[in-house]
C-alpha cells in the first residue's frame, strides 16, 4: 500500500495518499458489515458498527478535501 507513495511529493503524494485512505477505509468498512451479517458476537458487532460509523465519516471528509483541493 505504501508503496505506491514512495517516489510521490507535493500535491501528488497528498492526492495519492487520500486515494489510498478511500480505497482502505471502503475495505475496511465492507468487512465489518460482513460482521454485522455472519457474526453474533455482541463485541464484533460494536466494533463493526463503530468502524463504520468512524470510517464513513472519514471516507466522506477525504472525499470533500479531494475536491476542494485537487
């Protein structure tokens, strides 16, 4: 993941960097509605939807400062 920012600065490195957040956090918040579906664990399902809740909001902010900034 880390390594497609490497060789990138400035601006690029930044507008990568939110690109790859997305990408990660999308993933991350796919899994844990996978908890929400398989899992009946009370403390799987608190964290899954804490990090939904947390990661949709951070998703939703990267989003916004891609189009203000690039």
């Amino acid at each position: 993941m880390t390594e497609s920012l490497e060789k990138k600065e400035g601006a690029d490195f930044e507008q990568a960097f939110i690109d790859e957040m997305i990408v990660h956090h999308e993933g991350a918040v796919a899994m844990a509605q996978m908890v929400l579906e398989k899992s009946q664990r009370p403390e799987l399902v608190k964290l899954a939807n804490e990090i939904i809740v947390a990661q949709t909001t951070e998703i939703n902010l990267m989003r916004s400062w891609k189009i203000e900034w690039f």
